[in-house]
C-alpha cells in the first residue's frame, strides 16, 4: 500500500524580472529518455517481468542508440524506461519505439487490455505543482474517474504543462471475488465465469428485421456496469434452475486497483502531479493553472473539493526576490560609496551604469544560449555582481 502525505505550502508574491529568460527550479537538464509502460491486470509481478517485461526489452533493445534500458514490474504493470545518446533525437527515437511496440504485441499475452504505450519523460524533472481532490461523499473511485478523464486532460492543455499524472486511486470497476466451495458444488469451472461474464458485457451489432421492402436496425446496449447487474449474470442452468453469478461469488462495486491509496492532510485524497515542459517560465505556468481552477471546480460534482497541496513555486519567486533585492542594495551601496568618499558626480555615474550594462548583457547571453535563471544561475548573478561593485569601488 502506497501512502503519500503532503504538507500545504503558501508562498509571496513576487515580480518577476522584465526579462524573456524562462525560470525554472534548477537547470533544465533534458536526457533523450522515453518511458514504455504496459498493464494486465491481476497479474503478479513474476508473471509481467517474464511474459510482458522481457519481450520488451528483447524489441527495445535493438532500436538504434539505447544506451541502457531498465524495466521494473510490480503487480499488474510494467514500466520500461530507455535512455538514448544525447545526440539522439527524442522524436526520432520515439517513433522507433512506437514501431517497435507494435511489432512486440504478438510476444505479449493476449490478455492485455491495451497496447503499451511510451512518453517522452525527463528523469530530472519533478512536479511543480500537486492538486488534490477529496470529498466527504464521494468514493476515490468517482474522484479519480473526475481526475484523470476532466481534470486531467484540461490541464495537461495548459501552455508550459508537459504531464500530468494521477495518482492516489484507479477507475472504478465490478469486482467479482469467486467462491470455490460452492464453484465446485454446482460444478462450474472458473473459464465458464470468466466467459459468462465477458459476454455479458458485450456491445456489438444484435442484425436488422427486413420484411417486404422495409428493415429494422435492432440496436441495444446490453452492457453491464454495476454490480448489480453482473450478479444477475447466468453461469448456467441446474436441475431447472438458474445459477447466477451472485449465486457464487460477492459482486461488489469498486475500483480496478485497491492497493493504490492517496492521502492529503490526512484525508483520502486523489492527487494530480503537473510536470513542466522543458523551458518553460514554471511561475507563468504556476500562474496559469492557478487561474483554471475556478474553471476546474465548476466541470467536476460540487462534492469535490480542489486544492493545491503543494507548489514549489514561491521558494522560485522568493530565490528571485532576493536576487533583485541583492543587486539593488549593491548598486546602491556603491552609488553611496563613490558619491561619499570621491565626491564627484561623474565618477559616481559610471558604477552605476556599469553594473546594468553587465547584467543587461549577461541576460542577453544566456537567451541566446537557452539558459533559464534559476537558483544556481541566481547565485552565480549575485556573485558576479558583487565583483563588478567591487572592481568599480576600486577604480
């Protein structure tokens, strides 16, 4: 069982700098990585490393310019992670590993409810930014269904949001747990079920009534989708009586997986990770996603409450505060120095012009560079700065 708790974080408002440069946590660092992930349910992990997991890496590993590959299994799903040269082109190699996907599917079992599927994922990159949903009606089964096929998908439209990922629960689901006492008391194998209940799930063409020039489409959905319905499902008929599902087994209402679990201020809680794309401003996008959620509150049940649980964000703005406030005061020391000590007017003015006329161009450079200023290129202005004042007090 996972169990992830997260602390809410308010942060202060800052101006960020005139300047087109994007801001981000840390360096952007981008690794040609792709992420490969594959599911079947019910699975152990022993049966999705050696069924799903190897044939896998057996296709993957001959896509040109893989410097190493890692797989990890855990009950149900697989995740193959790739790494290229740093040379390779990430939609070059993402269409190699699309082909190469399609060309494993008949190594894979056949009862995969979905082909894998791959994204271009950053092994550096971290959230910037997690909403929780929580509610005291609802079930996490509902809050997630409202995460990942509204929330999810609005937000991952949001310029400078690279992903979003959903956690803390899965898509509701029937659960059928069978019985065996009473499977072998009415003579029933377990396939008999498992084909019983597929057909009774069924939504295809039932044909056409055609008679004398006129025909009749004959469309219904015979689809079950609440538990009720499943039990009402018949196995068979004994001794002129029916045995329904629920005559063998506890149909229940649930979810797809009852070992995902999520908690935010020690409440059941769905959580939404925000990964931003690379080089985007992550204040702008903070900004923007902030803006949504009125928006987002409105378009999921009122049961549901939307917050944001953590945001890195105003340690960013209050990193960036600091350093505007550390080349003021140094301009200004110096201004007050020079005019103090040399009393001279002109003298004065060329430290003072000197110190934005270096980060002016310091700013320009590392645009044209695809730098980002972040913490570390921060620090490193604020200590520039601070030799440019003291070459100026010197001369």
């Amino acid at each position: 069982r996972r169990h992830t708790r997260y602390i809410s974080v308010t942060g202060v408002q800052t101006c960020a700098l005139p300047i087109l440069l994007p801001i981000a946590p840390l360096p952007q660092v981008d690794f040609p990585t792709i992420s490969v992930s594959a599911s079947l349910p019910g699975a152990s992990p022993e049966t999705m490393a050696a069924t799903v997991a190897t044939p896998l890496e057996r296709v993957l590993g001959s896509i040109a310019g893989v410097t190493e590959i890692t797989s990890r299994s855990s009950l149900g799903s697989t995740n193959v992670t790739l790494q290229f040269e740093l040379d390779r082109n990430i939609d070059g190699a993402a269409r190699d590993v699309q082909a190469a996907i399609n060309a494993s599917r008949t190594l894979l079992p056949s009862g995969m409810p979905s082909n894998p599927n791959y994204r271009k994922v950053n092994p550096a990159d971290s959230p910037f930014i997690v909403i929780g949903l929580t509610s005291a009606t609802l079930t996490r089964g509902q809050m997630y269904d409202a995460a990942s096929t509204v929330l999810a998908q609005r937000l991952s439209q949001v310029q400078g949001v690279g992903q979003v990922n959903v956690s803390g629960g899965a898509l509701p689901a029937v659960r059928v747990e069978l019985d065996p006492d009473r499977l072998a008391a009415t003579g029933i194998a377990i396939d008999s079920v498992r084909s019983a209940i597929t057909a009774a799930n069924a939504n295809r063409p039932k044909g056409v009534v055609e008679e004398a020039g006129r025909l009749w489409q004959i469309g219904a959905n015979d689809q079950a989708r609440l538990a009720a319905e499943y039990g009402a499902v018949v196995l068979s008929w004994r001794n002129g009586a029916a045995v329904r599902l629920r005559d063998v087994a506890d149909v229940q209402d649930s979810v797809q997986d009852t070992r995902n679990y999520g908690a935010a201020n020690g409440r059941p809680a769905i959580l939404l990770f925000l990964l931003k794309e690379p080089g985007a401003n992550v204040i702008e996008t903070a900004e923007r996603v902030t803006a949504l959620l009125p928006r987002l509150r409105a378009s999921i049940p009122s049961a549901i409450d939307v917050d944001v649980i953590a945001d890195r964000t105003p340690t960013i703005r209050a990193s960036i505060r600091e350093v505007e406030r550390a080349l003021a005061i140094a301009v200004g020391l110096v201004i007050v120095v020079v005019l103090a000590f040399l009393r001279s007017v002109r003298a004065t003015l060329l430290p003072a012009v000197a110190v934005p006329v270096s980060l002016a161009g310091t700013f320009g450079v590392m645009y044209l560079c695809g730098y980002t200023l972040d913490n570390l290129s921060a620090m490193a202005l604020t200590v520039a700065t601070g030799f440019v004042v003291d070459d100026a007090i010197v001369v």
